[in-house]
C-alpha cells in the first residue's frame, strides 16, 4: 500500500510540472504569434512606400494608410477590425484592433499571466507613428512577456 501511495504522488508531481510547462509553451507561442504579426504589419508599411516610391507617388497630397492590416495581403483571421481602446470588453481573446483615434494597433492578451509587467492589462498597445512614409509601428509602453522585451 506504501507503494501505491508513493507511486500516486510521483504521478501527481508528474502531471503537475507537465501542465506547468504546457502552459509555459502556450505563453511562448503566443508571444511568438505578437512578434511575427508586428513583423508582419511592419513590413506592410516598408513594401507600400516602396511601392510608392517606385510608382513615383511619393510626394502624394494623400495622407498614407495608417492602418497596417488593409495594406495585408490577406488580413489574419483574429483580426477584428477598428475598435476604441474603451471597446475592449466585448473583443475575443487574442484578437488584433486598430484604434484609428489614437492611430495604435491592439493586441487583447490571450495569456496575460504571462505578462510580467505592467501587470493588470488587457491588452499591448502599438503606436503607428511618422509624418512620412514608411511608417512605424512601436511599443507604447515597456511590455515584458516571460523576461523578453515585447516590441
């Protein structure tokens, strides 16, 4: 009986550290999917100047898109379009806004425990910034997901 009971307190440590690390990994893989979507948004902007700057409409009187998502070839699907930071509470988690009155890009947190500081959001804030074209997107504020810097 002394085995039984040794052996079923193994197995709950087991599972213990195995869901830890479950989780550990779904937090990386989110972080992962907010880099590559911001890489992704980033590039937009440089390859539409470029294209832009090739098609000779550089000096345009219009003002560049300041959302990335529509110069995406095709726009992700936890994409859920302009949103007010106030309009939070009714958008999924992980769901990307952009917020056209303070021209910043949204991210809802997924697994915001995870996120180290500033404790307590609900979602990373992106600025689009630039007079000019290609316009740049940056961190509003110091995001620190698992002890990396998320910009």
């Amino acid at each position: 009986m002394v085995e039984w009971g040794i052996l079923l307190v193994l197995l709950l440590v087991l599972v213990g550290v195995f869901g830890r690390q479950i989780r550990m990994v779904q937090g990386q893989a989110e972080l992962a999917a907010v880099q590559t979507t911001l890489g992704a948004l980033r590039t937009a902007f440089v390859l539409e100047h470029i294209k832009q700057t090739v098609a000779g409409h550089a000096k345009t009187v219009a003002a560049p898109q300041r959302n990335p998502f529509l110069l995406l070839e095709s726009v992700p699907p936890n994409y859920v379009g302009e949103r007010a930071v106030l309009q939070l509470e009714s958008t999924a988690q992980g769901s990307w806004v952009f917020d056209p009155v303070c021209s910043c890009v949204g991210y809802v947190l997924r697994y915001p425990q995870w996120l180290d500081s500033p404790a307590d959001l609900p979602a990373l804030w992106f600025s689009v910034a630039g007079s000019s074209a290609p316009l740049s997107i940056s961190a509003m504020q110091t995001y620190m997901w698992q002890g990396q810097v998320v910009n």
